[in-house]
C-alpha cells in the first residue's frame, strides 16, 4: 500500500485534487503499476506519467529508503488518518509521518507563535505546553525556531504527547539545530509532512504547512505574534476550519504582541491560564481518554525544615512559576533559589523549564 501511495504521489506531483478523486476511485493497490490506460479524465500530463517507467523505478527506491528510515504513508482513506485533519478544508491525500498515530491525538491543541520571542512568550509557551500536555492533550507545532520548538519540549518535559507538522520533507530537518528535538518528537508522538521526500523547506511551504497545523487540532493556542505574521494565517485557517483560537495577551509597548492583540480584539478566546483550554476540552478528555486514577495527596516529609515545609505546602503536581512562589511564601529571592536548589537536590522538588516546580 506504502508503495502505492509513493508511486502516486509521484505521478501527481501537486495536483492534489486531482489525486484525492484518483484515491476515491482506486483505494486499494490492486493491479500496481499496470493502470497506464486508465480512463480517468486526467490532463495528458498526468495521463502520460502513469505510463513513465522511471516513476515506477523512484517509488520502489523511494520505499525502501522509507522502510530503512521507519517513515510511513497514509492516505486520507486510511483508518489511521486523524480524524481532525480528514474533517479540515482541503485534507492532504497522501502524509508522510514518522512516529506514532494514536486515538487519543484527537484531543489536541496547536501552539503557535514567533520565532522571534520575548522571555515573556518563552516562559508562557513553556507554562501552557507543559500543563496541556500533562493534562493529556497533544501539543502540535510546526518545529520552527522560537515558541513552536518550546510548545515540543515542554510538552516532551511532561511526559505527553507532541506531533510537529514540517514545511519541508519528512527527512529533511529545519531548522538542522532541532535534529534532536525532531527524533524526540517522533518518540514521543509523531513528526507529519505531506510533501514529497526530499522537499527544501522552501518559504511558499509553510503556508501551505499550516492548514495542517491548524486542522490536526481541536484548537490554536497563538502566544506571541507580530502584526504580520505567519503566525496569524494559522489563527485564520483554524477559523474558517470552525475550530476555536486562543490567544494569550501580550505587552502592548511592544510590536511581538500586536497580532496576538488584535485577535483578541477580533473574537479570539482570550487565556491567562492552561485551565481555560483544559475546561473547553473536559468532554473530549472524558471521551478519549482513560479515567485518571485519583491521586494520593503526599504529606510533607517529616525532615523538611519549617521554611521548606512552607514552600513545599505551596507546590503542586501543577507547575508553579518561581514569582508566584515568592510572591506566595514572602521568601527573597535570594534566600529562596539555594533553598529550592537543596529542596531539589534532597527529591522533595523538581524544577521544569521557564523555572517551575512541582512536588516530586
């Protein structure tokens, strides 16, 4: 079926529409490579190709370097093709993707923001992703530089579920700095592009990428975005797909916020914390999901000290930023960081990124 699939997408290069009615009319790889004198009324440039013997001869390289690289195709026909997406504007036909799909990807939120950020964006971006993926939602981004790259690895840090949507092909990683960050994701969730092997991340791709983005998901949660920005087609397309846009607040005295701004003004759902998409998502969590085992609530160590029992009466198994730890406690800071460092080090705590903590 792979094989198929990667003979088609070459004999139809970018005419998607026309080979989304060429899967409908022929689902399944019976008679592989044999439909030169198909009768579909095709352009004679696509008519032409199915005869092309080099075609032929692409595709079956083509898989075997996707067997020996664990990349898979699936068609939007398949089983396995997520429902979010198969009901989006214009579904890709064909994906490429690495990883793994699961049922419980249904229920999920796309973070999307400037790959120019503030410490404000990178801090938010790293708070939401970490809460929604421990709140079992699946974080999706589109691994560029700046707060797609941190919605990732937060949601990584959290034990959760993350898939990356490339503007590129499925083996060519940009930007090369987030190799790892990509194998993490295909570990932890999936890595998805619908263009063809071997593809540059050439700029008219990421357009085109985000409708992915912004069908896979329930919802797009927008943190930091400029007044032009590609960020904001994302919001758009999650709008017209008739899924819900988040947008965090941002400092009005600066120009990495505008975008964000304005679609607030325009009807976007304003959030100040993970809870308002977590209680938007309760009746898809309780529908997807596993019922959560009630958790046991820990009693202090008997050890801690009565300054450290304080902070760890504060913590949760929520992340609680380092402000609101002092700003809670009344500790300085600089009593507070050596404190929480041996609180750390004794298995008490534990510190997430944009300086967090958690009870262990």
């Amino acid at each position: 079926m792979e094989l198929y699939l990667l003979w088609l997408s070459l004999i139809f290069e970018s005419n998607y529409t026309l080979l989304q009615q060429f899967l409908i009319n022929h689902p399944t790889p019976e008679n592989l490579f044999s439909l030169q004198n198909t009768e579909e009324p095709f352009p004679e440039k696509v008519r032409f190709r199915f005869s092309f013997d080099a075609l032929k001869k692409q595709a079956e390289r083509e898989f075997e370097f996707c067997r020996k690289n664990n990349i898979h195709l699936i068609s939007f026909l398949s089983q396995e093709y997520p429902i979010n997406l198969q009901n989006a504007p214009s579904p890709p036909p064909i994906l490429f993707y690495k990883g793994s799909l699961l049922p419980q990807d249904e229920v999920s939120i796309s973070i999307v923001g400037s790959r120019n950020y503030t410490p404000y964006g990178k801090a938010v971006t790293q708070k939401m992703a970490f809460e929604l993926a421990s709140a079992g939602i699946t974080v999706i981004s589109g691994m560029a530089r700046g707060i797609d790259s941190f919605s990732h690895q937060s949601a990584i840090s959290a034990n959760g579920r993350t898939i990356a949507v490339l503007g590129s092909g499925i083996d060519v990683i940009y930007p090369s700095e987030n190799r790892k960050l990509y194998e993490q994701i295909a570990e932890n969730g999936a890595v998805f592009s619908e263009f063809p092997l071997h593809t540059a991340p050439i700029s008219q791709n990421f357009p085109v990428r985000n409708r992915i983005v912004a069908g896979l998901s329930l919802g797009t949660l927008v943190i930091e975005a400029a007044k032009k920005s590609g960020t904001l087609i994302t919001a758009r397309l999650a709008a017209e797909a008739g899924r819900e846009v988040y947008a965090v607040p941002g400092n009005i005295c600066t120009p990495f916020s505008e975008g964000t701004n304005e679609l607030i003004k325009d009807g976007a759902k304003i959030v100040t914390s993970a809870q308002d998409i977590i209680s938007d998502l309760q009746h898809y969590l309780r529908q997807i999901l596993p019922t959560p085992q009630k958790k046991i609530k820990k009693s202090p160590p008997p050890s801690l000290t009565p300054i450290e029992r304080k902070v760890y009466n504060l913590l949760s198994l929520t992340p609680t930023p380092l402000d609101i730890i002092i700003q809670e406690t009344q500790i300085p800071a600089s009593e507070l960081l050596p404190l929480l460092t041996d609180m750390e080090l004794s298995g008490y705590i534990k510190q997430l990124p944009g300086s967090n903590y958690i009870k262990e």
